[in-house]
C-alpha cells in the first residue's frame, strides 16, 4: 500500500510538471577554485587551483597556472612551485614541511590574470591539536549485508575541554582508501565530549564493493584529525550536496568556503593522529 501512494504521488508530480523550461547559464561567470590543506605531518603539500566551469562544459576541468603561491605562518612565507610550469595548475611546497599547532596559516595566491574579476585571493586557517589515537581495531560483521561489514572502531580519550571537531581518514597497506571527500568522516564531540572513546565506529567497509574489500594481514591505519568548524561544516555540506530530493527541498545554495574575493573551495590546516591494526 505505501509503495503504491509513493508511486501514485509522483505519477501525479511528474503528469503536472509538462511546461518546458528554458535556463539560461552564463558561461562567461567563472570563479578560482581552491583546494589544500598543512598539517603537522613532515610532507610535501600541494595546493590544487582550477576554475569553475560551464554546467554543460564536457572537458577537464581548466587549470589555473602560472599563479604565484605563497604560504605565511606568521612568521615566515614559503613559496609553492607549479609541479609542471604552465600545465599542471599544482603547487607543491619543499619537502619536509611541517605545520605547528596553534599558528594560523594563510595561502596567498596571485594570478597572471583575473579570475571572477580578481587576481588576488587569500584564504586562512588555524591548526589545531588532536587526541592521541590509542589504538583501533577492525571487527567482520558477518550478518551485516550479503557479504558481511568490516566496522572500523576508533579508541582514544577525548579531551572535553571545549567543542572540538574531528575528521577521520582511512588506510590499506599504505594506500588511502578515503581518496575523495565523499569518503572521509568528519564528526563533532556532541556525544563523546570529555569521555574516552571505546570503540566507536568510524568506516564500514562492505565486502559487496570490490573497493572496500579486506582480507586477512591487511595492514589498516586510522587517522584522526583535528580540524575546524567552519572546516567540518565545509565537508558537511559537500558530502550532503546532491543528496536531496528537488521536491522536498528548498533552493541550493553554494557550499561555503574560506577563500576571498568570490573564490570557493577550502584551504585548511589540522594536526594528526594515527593508530594501526592487522586483520586477522
């Protein structure tokens, strides 16, 4: 009885929906799109920079290169060179750079040209600290699907000292398995806030996906992250975009970011945590 009200409900949306409408995009409104981040890990970073494009565009994406990149910690500025001069539109820092807690970090990026009507823009960050991991465990549960689900659980005492905000990423002998945002787990300390953390699950691998298949002696790191809140909200609203069914929902608004001048995308810095397991 449900599935046939559902299906008579929208037999009569999609019948009233005949009026063909006409929407008109502008191709020439483009913006700079940012995408990077520092944490406390010795490494190299990268900071992508592209621009928006045309909904109907059916090419890559457009590289912004030749830009001049600098990061400041207050302190000191470091300055980023494009991997490929002229192609690539990625700034990668010298190796070996480390983020420190508690400084705040601010990318500084100069065009050749304008984008969006600008040629400057400008996007800060403070990186804050993060628990220590104790440790983690991965436990099969076999009833959980057609396959079974390996639960990622996460043990650590979290601090309570005020609202901290946390992102967790995921990896298999040695390779990210949270490779796009739509992957990582971002979570607040609404729940756990000042308690210690037994156990909780973070990733739920279905052995019905090829991607998400472990096997025993696979090697699993957790990576804990502190990050901010406007950080957290970011990835929220990303991972939530496109979610959501037109009928039921108000109008779509642009995901917020931190970069200045009508630019999108996040340039972040957080501090980081690991622990390891074996599958048995």
């Amino acid at each position: 009885m449900k599935k046939t009200l559902v299906c008579l409900v929208l037999a009569m949306i999609s019948a009233s929906c005949v009026e063909r409408i006409d929407i008109s995009l502008d191709p020439n409104y483009v913006r700079l799109v940012v995408d990077g981040s520092v944490t406390t890990d010795y490494s190299k970073y990268t900071i992508n920079l592209t621009q928006t494009a045309d909904y109907f565009y059916n090419a890559p994406i457009p590289r912004v290169t030749n830009a001049r990149v600098t990061i400041f910690d207050g302190d000191s500025i470091y300055s980023l060179k494009e991997t490929e001069p002229g192609k690539s539109g990625i700034y990668e820092s010298r190796p070996g750079f480390q983020g420190v807690v508690g400084k705040t970090y601010t990318l500084n990026v100069s065009l050749p040209g304008e984008i969006g009507g600008n040629k400057n823009y400008s996007a800060s960050c403070q990186l804050l600290s993060v628990t220590n991991l104790d440790s983690t465990s991965v436990v099969f549960h076999k009833d959980w699907g057609k396959y079974g689900v390996f639960e990622v659980k996460v043990f650590a005492q979290e601090p309570g000292n005020e609202v901290n905000f946390y992102m967790f990423n995921l990896y298999r002998n040695g390779k990210l398995m949270s490779d796009s945002i739509s992957k990582v787990v971002v979570s607040d300390d609404k729940y756990i806030n000042g308690s210690y953390i037994r156990g909780l699950g973070t990733f739920y691998l279905n052995q019905e996906n090829p991607w998400e298949r472990l096997a025993p002696g696979d090697t699993i790191k957790l990576q804990m992250s502190g990050i901010t809140k406007e950080y957290f909200n970011f990835v929220s609203e990303v991972k939530s975009a496109g979610f959501n069914i037109p009928f039921f929902v108000g109008p779509p608004a642009n995901v917020v970011g931190n970069v200045d001048n009508g630019g999108v995308g996040f340039f972040t810095a957080y501090s980081n945590s690991y622990a390891t397991t074996i599958v048995k």
